[in-house]
C-alpha cells in the first residue's frame, strides 16, 4: 500500500503473534491503540472488534510449545492507529 491508500482504521481482528493468520507486520509497525471496557490497554495479544473479545497474556505461563497461554475477555473494543494522532478514526461495533 502507498501512503495515500493506506486505510484509517485498523482491520476487524488482528493479532501480535506471527503463527497466527491475522498477523500484519506493517499494520502492527504503525502502532495499534485499544480500548477494552472504556480502557486504555497495552497488554493485547489479539483482538476482534465485531466479536468484542480481546486476548491477553496470563501471567507468565507457557504451554508446552513455548508459546504464552492467553485469556479470552468478552466486551467492547475500540482500535485506531497511534500515528495518526490524537482525533485518529476510531474503529468500534456498531
């Protein structure tokens, strides 16, 4: 994508870990915010908007491949893009 194409909103789902199918290097590279229950989170390994869950690491437990166990929360999530500023184009359930 250039720089004139590029969307406003982040995408529906969208997850930090490589292996999983909706990773986006150059989506994640230009910064996510989330909103999980009307706060300001940094600690979201996935997320889907429409579903409204999140995915968040538990504690610093590991399952036997090595990867970090995850909770799924159900609630409203809120995403936009960090370099676009503070009015940046929230993306939200309708």
């Amino acid at each position: 994508m250039t720089e004139e194409t590029k969307p406003d909103t982040p995408p529906d789902h969208l997850s930090v870990n490589p292996k999983n199918s909706q990773f986006d290097v150059e989506i994640l590279r230009r910064g996510v915010g989330i909103r999980f229950k009307g706060r300001q989170r940094t600690d979201i390994e996935e997320y889907c908007i429409s579903e409204g869950w999140v995915r968040v690491q538990a504690g610093k437990t590991m399952d036997r491949h090595g990867n970090p166990l995850t909770l799924k929360l159900n609630g409203p999530v809120e995403a936009w893009f960090e370099d676009l500023g503070e009015d940046a184009p929230v993306a939200k359930a309708d």
